[in-house]
C-alpha cells in the first residue's frame, strides 16, 4: 500500500473529531440559548401579570376655570347686562317670533350656541344687523350667557357710547390708555352694542379708539361681536370705516335681522 492510501484514513478520523466537536459546541450553545429564552418568557409572565394590575398616574389636566371663576363671570356678565337682559328673560328657545325672517336667524343662532367653544377659539366673530328694535342685543345676550353657563368663557358685554366714555373718564383721572385696551382685550368673548350713535356718524376719535380695540383683539385671535343698527353691511362698514368693520366681518358670522320693531309692534298692541 502506497502513502498516498495510508494518508486518507487519518483525515477522516480528523474530520470525524471536528464535526463531533463542533456539534457539541452547537449543542452546547442551544441549550443555552433555550435557557435564556425559558428564563426571558418567564420574565415576560411575570411582568405581564404585573401590568394586569398597574393603573398609570393620572398626567395633570390643563387648569380651566374654577366653579368659582364661572360664579364671577355670570355674575359680571349679569351686571353687565342689566335687569332686562337678565338670564331669565332672554332666551332663543322664548325669543317672540312674529315675522317669518326670525326663524333662521334664530335657527343660526342656536346652532351657533352648540359650538361656541370651538368658535370663540378660532376667533372668528358675531355681527347681528338690522332695523332698530328687533332684538338683536338680546339673541346676543342669550348667546353670551350660554357662552358662560355652557362653555366655560369668559365674557363682557359693553354699549359702545360706554366703551368710548370710559376711555375719556380714564384721561381726565389720569389712566393710561394701555389699561383700558388691555382690560377690554382680556376677555374670550367682547360683545359691544352698536357703538354708532343714534344721531350722527362716529367721529374720528370714535373710531380710532374702536380701531385699536378691534385690531388688538383680531392680533391676539379673540372673539369679538357687535350689534349694529345697519340697514346692510355696506352701510356698516362706512360708518364704521373699512379697516374696522373689515377685521369685525373676517370669518364671523353675519346675522341680518330685519323684521318690524318689537317696540313699535307693543304699541300697536296696546
């Protein structure tokens, strides 16, 4: 027998020992692993089971006003309002309805009241035109309290000729402007009562200080509405001046209320 044949046995035996050792290391390293994986699965159960009866932390919620702040607001916006638009007297579901154009003011009206938060956090605005003594200040006032009672806003509700009377008492006692415009910009809501006066146009001082109370709120996305006694938007924005009644009607709900006086129609009656 040559080398070459004595040679080939020994490399098989070699290779033999090589497989048997390197199926003992897998084997070896299986078992581990299968113990790793026994004892992971077992942890998982265990942590599994603790979750069953874990309750997360209760993350703090943003602070809304307090039962005490919504007290105030009423109270304020009552005050504001007076004896005749007190909350039980105005009313969208009781407003009288005599004339067929009331019904879809008042139907847009009370779709408005559903969505008021939404709303008044989008900063858009509420304009009521029309003839005089058609309710209009009331639709307002019944919204406005809605506004509190149901939607948790803040609210002031102002005649105009007051708003432009408080600015000249605030000069004569000394008070700076700022103050006045940070107050009547504090609120989420600012309703004002047609500030047009009844027997001629605004002035010119009417309506700058109108302006800068109107800019400052539509800068900082806040609500603001008004009543006004205007035949039509055109006549609204001329009295009023374009840059105001431009911010005033931008994305805000236009509600026309043209139908006979309520006052002229109780002559009548009586």
């Amino acid at each position: 027998m040559d080398k070459n044949n004595q040679v080939a046995p020994i490399a098989t035996s070699q290779e033999e020992a090589t497989r048997t050792d390197l199926a003992g290391r897998l084997s070896q390293e299986q078992h581990r692993q299968d113990v790793a994986d026994l004892a992971l699965a077992k942890e998982f159960e265990e942590v599994t089971s603790r979750l069953k009866d874990f309750s997360p932390p209760k993350l703090p919620q943003p602070n809304g006003p307090t039962k005490s702040e919504l007290t105030q607001a009423m109270r304020l916006l009552i005050s504001d309002l007076g004896a005749r638009y007190s909350q039980n007297r105005v009313s969208l579901e009781n407003f009288e309805r005599y004339h067929p154009a009331q019904a879809k003011v008042l139907s847009e009206a009370c779709q408005l009241a559903k969505h008021l938060t939404e709303f008044v956090l989008a900063g858009r605005g509420l304009i009521l035109h029309g003839s005089v003594g058609t309710g209009k200040d009331q639709i307002m006032a019944a919204l406005l309290y809605r506004a509190v009672s149901e939607h948790s806003l803040s609210v002031r509700w102002v005649n105009g000729l007051d708003l432009f009377g408080a600015v000249r008492d605030g000069m004569d006692d000394g008070r700076k402007e700022i103050d006045f415009f940070r107050t009547w910009s504090a609120p989420a809501i600012l309703a004002i009562s047609d500030p047009i006066p009844p027997l001629r146009d605004p002035s010119a001082w009417n309506i700058e200080i109108l302006y800068r109370l109107i800019d400052r709120r539509y800068r900082n996305n806040k609500s603001t509405w008004m009543t006004l006694n205007a035949a039509s938007v055109e006549e609204a924005d001329e009295k009023l001046s374009a840059p105001v009644f431009d911010r005033l009607k931008e994305d805000a709900v236009i509600l026309r209320c043209f139908w006979p006086s309520y006052r002229e129609r109780q002559k009548k009656r009586a």
